[in-house]
C-alpha cells in the first residue's frame, strides 16, 4: 500500500492549505484508492494556524473572552494538541481584521495574546507555540506582557499599559510580579522574518505602513521601538535591539524572548517537530508540499525548503506543487525537491486566473497521477 504525505502552504488570497490537501487527496485517491494519505496543513503562524494546526493532529478550540486591539472585548481562542500543547495565533486577539479600516497601531495592544497564553497555562498546557503575523499592533509585546504581570512605570511611577505610541514614556520594567504559572511552561515562538526590532528593517519601517502608519508615524513608532529596547536592557538586563526576529508582528518577537523567555524558530521547523513529520517520513513513498510562488525568495527558507531538508535526509521524493515559478529556482533541486509543477494553464494575470486556482489545481495532480500511474510508481 503507497503511503503519501501531504504538506502544503496556503495559496494567498486563493486556496487555503487544507482545501489544497483535501483537492491532492482527491487526486491520489482515483488513481491509488488504497492509498495511505496523511494530510498536514501549514500556516505560518498567522490566520489560520491554530485551525491547521487542529486538521493536522486533531485536537480541542478553547474559545473565550479576551482584550481586543483597541481594549475591547473580543471572542478569542487557542487550540490544544497533544493533551498539553497549546497553540496561540496573536491574529486572534490583535489582528488587522479585528481593526478593518481602523488602523491605529500607535493605539493598539497585544495584552490578549498575553491573556490568551496564561489561559492555556492555567489549563495546565506544560508548551505553548505562538504564532506571529497578521497583527494591527507595534506595542512590542508589551500589552501581553503587562497581561501576565510584568508592570510598565512612567516618569511620574504611575503604572500603565504601553502601546505603539506610549512606548517612549517607559521609565522601569518590573517583572517581579510575572505570573508563576508560565515558569515551567516552553514558549515557542513561531517568526518566519529576521527583521530587528528598529531600524530601517525593523517592525514599524517594513510593516508599519500595512497597519497605517504614515511617514511620521513610522518615524514615531520606530523611536518608541528604540526607546523600549533601552528600557529592556537596562531594566531586565536583555538585548534584542539586534535580535534576528524581534521586528516580527510589531515588535512581538523580541518582546516573547524579554518578557516571555521564549525561543523564536521557523514556522515550519515548530509544525514539522509538533505533528512528527519525521516519524511520518519513515514509511512514506512520496511526499507533497507548495505554496503559491516558488522563486529565489522561497530558496531563503520557509515551508519547501523547510521540508525538503527532511525528505532528503530521508531520501523519499518531495513534489512541489505551486501557482507561480520564478527564477532562478534551480538551487530547490539541490536541496532537496524532486519535482516542481505550476498549476497556471492559462497566460493570463493573477486576478483573471485566480478563481480557477482550485480546478487547476486539481487538474494538475490529476494529470501528475495518472502519469505515475502510467509508470507503476
């Protein structure tokens, strides 16, 4: 009995990665209708994680109330697997959906992605892996921080919750009061970016201008970054100006390792180690994965490469299936991916094809399996 492994990104604005799975699985299983298929979702870290997280391993929503960007109440959620793992998607709680048209990030707060990871160490989860991407904020973490008791003073010693535009008025951290719950808890922080924290790559330079931030406020929000940092070091003894990752969703990547202590790694190291990618392997006679463009960028890392490091070491075949092929890709072959096939049939530009993103997809596994068929593979 052939055994397939499906692993796939999503196809932006198109495909989400389990309707990729579901349309593959339907492909293999005309031709091989015995066929193991295991099928493992990818989101990297930001909408959708903590549901593809769930279609991979299986799993529970928790749902309840949280802070929202602006101090609201929102419906939030995580998800567990594993009996003890939590997984915590910052867009949740501080997204850019949750802000529509109302972007403020100088006046937004992470403090429910805070509430939303003391929750899930209060159910008593012992590793908790948070997504960043898709936030409306640039608080560096400090509004989830101030959720699990780390207290933030002004000039004045007057306590308060910073956000974008208050970082700059930190005069002490006192994280004395940090909440004992998450000391034997693991952090994962899933950051896909090496962005600093400041900077003219940092957090409010690259992404301030997505979440609404004009010229000067990005100069205002990059300085309050600046001016946090100083306040992280001198008062925790910690330096993540510099740090590869920190600028992620807003400055959340450094304040996860200050405030947190958690470790930043790449998405899909977290999801290949979380669902056992490697133990899947071991049978395996092929396996899929893609995303919606391979190019030179795609070479730097992410979810193909990610896992065409494993399936070579394992040496089982990896075919990428994708929407676009740039150029040069030629160093995927040398890393590890077998195949490379586009699902455009048509020369036309994106927006004209992207509806038919699903049927051609599905015609292109279904002629790539008949020929495999053809071949006895």
């Amino acid at each position: 009995m052939k055994k397939f492994l499906l692993i796939p990104d999503s196809f932006k604005g198109t495909m989400s990665s389990t309707q990729i799975c579901s349309i593959m699985e339907q492909s293999i299983l005309r031709y091989y209708p015995d066929a193991e298929v295991v099928s493992l979702p990818v989101a990297d870290g930001g909408e959708g994680s903590v549901d593809s997280f769930l279609a991979a391993m299986g799993g529970q929503k928790v749902t309840l109330d949280v802070t929202g960007p602006y101090f609201q109440s929102v419906e939030g959620f995580f998800g567990v697997v594993n009996d003890d793992t939590a997984v915590v998607e910052m867009a949740a709680c501080a997204g850019l959906p949750l802000v529509g048209d109302d972007k403020r990030p100088d006046q937004s707060t992470t403090f429910g992605v805070g509430e939303l990871i003391l929750a899930a160490a209060e159910r008593g989860c012992k590793k908790i892996i948070v997504g960043l991407g898709g936030s409306a904020t640039n608080d560096g973490g400090a509004g989830a921080a101030a959720a699990i008791g780390v207290k933030f003073f002004n000039k004045n010693g007057q306590e308060f919750i910073p956000t974008g535009g208050t970082l700059g008025d930190i005069v002490s951290i006192d994280a004395s009061e940090k909440n004992r719950l998450l000391d034997d808890v693991e952090i994962i922080t899933m950051c896909d970016i090496d962005n600093p924290l400041y900077g003219e790559q940092g957090a409010a330079y690259v992404f301030g201008p997505q979440k609404g931030a004009d010229e000067k406020m990005v100069e205002f929000l990059d300085g309050n970054l600046r001016s946090l940092s100083n306040a992280i070091w001198e008062n925790l003894g910690k330096n993540v100006s510099d740090l590869p990752g920190a600028g992620a969703a807003g400055g959340m990547g450094g304040g996860m390792v200050a405030f947190f202590d958690a470790k930043l790694e790449m998405g899909i190291e977290v999801v290949l180690d979380t669902v056992g990618f490697d133990e899947l392997l071991d049978d395996a006679d092929m396996v899929f994965t893609g995303e919606g463009k391979l190019d030179s960028q795609s070479l730097r890392g992410k979810v193909v490469m990610g896992i065409a490091k494993r399936t070579k070491q394992k040496n089982v075949p990896l075919v990428a299936i994708v929407g676009d092929i740039g150029d040069p890709i030629d160093g995927a072959y040398d890393r590890g991916v077998s195949a490379i096939f586009s699902i455009n049939r048509v020369a036309k530009e994106f927006k004209q094809v992207m509806a038919r993103a699903p049927q051609d997809l599905a015609l292109t596994m279904d002629n790539l399996m008949r020929f495999l068929h053809l071949l006895k593979v």
